[in-house]
C-alpha cells in the first residue's frame, strides 16, 4: 500500500530533521576534529556580537555582508548561540511553502507540487545548508516570495523585496532585465489580476519553439524598445532602486566606507586566489600579486554577460525557467565559484521540473551521475592539494574544465528538455485593444 505525503506532513518532518542536524551540529563541534558549523557562521556571530556592543559589524574580518544579517543574529549573544541557525533553517522551510505556492498558482497537480517540494527539502545539499549557518536560504526565500507576488500583480511588494534581496546579495540584479521584460502591458491591466497560463494547457515542443522565439524576432524587439517605458516598469525600478540606495546611504552614514567595500565592490571585483571550482581561479592564483589587465578582465566577464542575454531574450516570459539557466550560467561562468552558490539554483529547480520532459531513469540520471561525478573529481583534486599539501594545482583547474563541461552538458540537457510556458497569458482587455488598432 502507497503512503501518500502532504505538504504539511513533509513540512514537520523537515522542521524535525533540521532541528536534529542543528543539535547534532552542536555536539559534533565539541567531540570532533572536523566541525559542523560553516565557517561563516563564526564569521556572522561574530560580527552580530560587535553589533549588538555597538560597533560596526566590518571590524570582523572577512564579514562581507549586509548588515542586516548581523542585525538578524544579534540573538546569538544573549540567546543562543544557535539563533541563526534556526533563522536561516526556517527560511529553508519557507522555500519549499513558496514553491508549492508558485506551483499551485500555476495549475501543478498536488502529487506533482509535493514531489518538487521534496527536491528541496530532502535535498542533502540544501538542508544542511541552513543547519551548518549559511545565510542563502533567507535569499532563496525573498527570491520566491519575488516571484509569487510578479505572479498575483503585487508589483510595489515585489519591487519592495527586490531592492532589499539586491542589497543583501548582489547577485539577483542579473534577473532586473526578465522582470522588466515580463512587466509588459499586454500581461498587467489597470485594477485587473495578471492572468496566468495554466499547467494544463503547456504546449507542444513545436509550439513552444515557434513562441520562444518571438522575443528574439527583430519586429517584436523592436516594439519591446518603443515601449520600454510603461509606467509599471518606471515604477519597479524607482521603487527598488530608491530602496537599494536607502539601504546603502543609511549603513554607508553607519558604517562609511568598509561597508561600501566589504558588502558591495568586494562582490563585483573579487578574484579568489585560493582553489574554487572556477575555471579562472589558476590564472587568477598565478597572476594575484598583479592586477589583471583590463583586457583579462573583459575577458572574464564576455561570455557571463553573452550567455546571460541570451538566455533572457529567449526565455524571459517563462521567468522561473528563465531565472534558473541564468543563475546556473552566472555560477557556471563566474570568477569565483563555491559550493555554496549551488543553492542560488537549487531553490530554482523544483519551479521548473512540472515542465520538463526529462525522465528520471534516462537523462535525467545521466545527468545527475555526471553532474557529481565532474563535482567529486574536483574535491579528489581539491582534498589531495589541501588537506594532503600535493601540488596538483594544474590537475585542479582541469578538473574545473571538466566540471564546466559537464554543467553547460547538463544544462544544455534541460534546455532541450524543458516545455517552454509563459508565465502570463495576454489579457482579454489587451487583446481587443490590439485588434482594434490592427482594424
């Protein structure tokens, strides 16, 4: 007889599990060599610890965040040390709430929804994520909760998160052109509910090749640039650029210029020498003691930003699939790549399976295997380098090639796979607007 799981049961046990990690994490902290607890999360409890006696949060070295998540832990001094792992836990929590939100809103089956929910939850990857002290689940959450309010209309809230997220971690700026692109007039209507395109009714794969590329036609390009100034996209960047630069003004008064450096420019031209899984990282290690040529930097950053374009000009209206290749590409291609930035897109991933074609025990499994194969190849490499002091430095970066092979094969794999589906669908008072000026 099969055991049915609902939501609110897969929830308990997740809330349950997380909570054993946390206490299991404490324990192995104290009894053994190799801690549980993520180094960042020292480096946040410390920085919550000089919050909460009043200094600036970047006396700690290596704290490169917001403030707000030192603000978030200030707790751990007078609660527990665990406080933030409880925080970052719950929002683990809520993520998978709001993917089976985003999910029914679209019409997903409830089997289905639950099934995606389980991706994240049961995840190994992402629930210790939270459990060890790693902040990324509160982003994943404001991501989604950005996507559920594009969904129902609430523009100003989702325009509010927007602004706050991009503060809190830059790297979500990289959705502000499918977000502008998706706020188009024939979708949003004045005191009108934006309609949605029910699971139900995906299309074809020939159908879905024929649409997917409208966006890349030369007349609808065109008709996208001569109407790029609506009044709902002037607003969504006013209002989240206008809560971005509050932000940064209030903590730049607070903390001047450490802030600026360590929250902010630090992400934009950071070049780690130390190992990571990036392709760049061996030529950054060999040239550190030099800055980079403007050429080399160019270089770097070309194939990010033609991927990036690309990929939303293609997918933008079905924006959850379009958020999920751009962040698997942004990691994929970045300077600095660490596992942690694997969760940007694992939060993703659930929001897109109801749509792919791609059976779990035939490249679907081909695609996991090689996924963690190309990924443990590189921990093999980078364990003998760290931990055994070998000087593998070049098997290292080949293993980086190899592992970037197989996430443009993977990604290519659910490219191909996926049934592109528009998240809106054209008004009805949009419609005969438009026929009435074709007649």
């Amino acid at each position: 007889m099969m055991v049915t799981v609902n939501l609110k049961s897969l929830l308990i046990f997740s809330a349950f599990l997380r909570v054993f990690l946390i206490i299991y994490g404490e324990w192995q902290d104290t009894h053994m060599e190799v801690r549980y607890t993520d180094v960042d999360y020292l480096v946040f409890s410390d920085a919550a610890a000089l919050v909460a006696a009043g200094k600036s949060p970047y006396q700690r070295s290596t704290y490169r965040y917001s403030p707000l998540i030192a603000f978030l832990l200030v707790p751990n001094s007078f609660v527990h040390p665990s406080w933030g792992k409880f925080i970052f836990s719950a929002s683990d929590l809520l993520v998978g709430f709001l993917i089976n939100a985003i999910l029914k809103l679209r019409g997903v089956p409830e089997k289905l929804c639950t099934y995606s929910v389980m991706v994240w939850l049961l995840n190994p990857f992402t629930f210790t994520i939270g459990t060890r002290g790693n902040c990324e689940p509160i982003i994943c959450a404001i991501i989604l909760w950005i996507i559920l309010c594009l969904m129902n209309g609430r523009l100003v809230q989702a325009a509010f998160w927007y602004g706050l997220v991009v503060h809190m971690r830059i790297y979500p700026i990289i959705y502000a052109l499918p977000i502008i692109l998706v706020l188009d007039p024939l979708f949003f209507q004045y005191g009108t509910k934006p309609a949605l395109v029910n699971w139900s009714s995906r299309k074809s794969k020939s159908q879905q090749t024929s649409s997917c590329k409208k966006l890349m036609d030369p007349c609808c390009m065109c008709n996208f640039l001569t109407s790029l100034f609506t009044w709902r996209r002037i607003m969504f960047g006013l209002i989240s650029g206008a809560l971005f630069f509050l932000l940064t003004g209030i903590f730049f008064f607070l903390y001047g210029c450490d802030f600026l450096h360590e929250a902010l420019l630090y992400h934009l031209t950071r070049t780690d020498p130390r190992h990571n899984f990036s392709i760049y990282f061996y030529h950054i290690y060999l040239h550190y003691e030099h800055e980079l040529s403007i050429l080399e930097k160019l270089v770097s950053f070309l194939p990010q930003i033609m991927v990036q374009l690309v990929l939303v000009f293609r997918f933008a209206q079905d924006f959850p699939f379009c958020f999920f290749v751009q962040t698997v590409a942004f990691v994929a291609f970045n300077k600095v790549m660490t596992a942690q930035y694997f969760v940007w897109f694992f939060c993703l991933l659930p929001l897109i399976l109801p749509w792919t074609n791609m059976k779990l025990g035939g490249k679907g499994l081909v695609c996991i295997l090689l996924w963690m194969a190309a990924q443990g190849h590189w921990l093999l490499w980078g364990y003998l380098l760290e931990f055994k002091g070998k000087n593998v430095f070049l098997q290292l970066w080949v293993a980086g090639l190899l592992f970037l092979a197989a996430n443009t094969f993977v990604l290519i794999n659910i490219i191909q796979q996926h049934t592109y589906s528009p998240v809106f669908q054209q008004s009805s008072r949009a419609s005969s607007k438009k026929q009435v000026k074709q007649r």
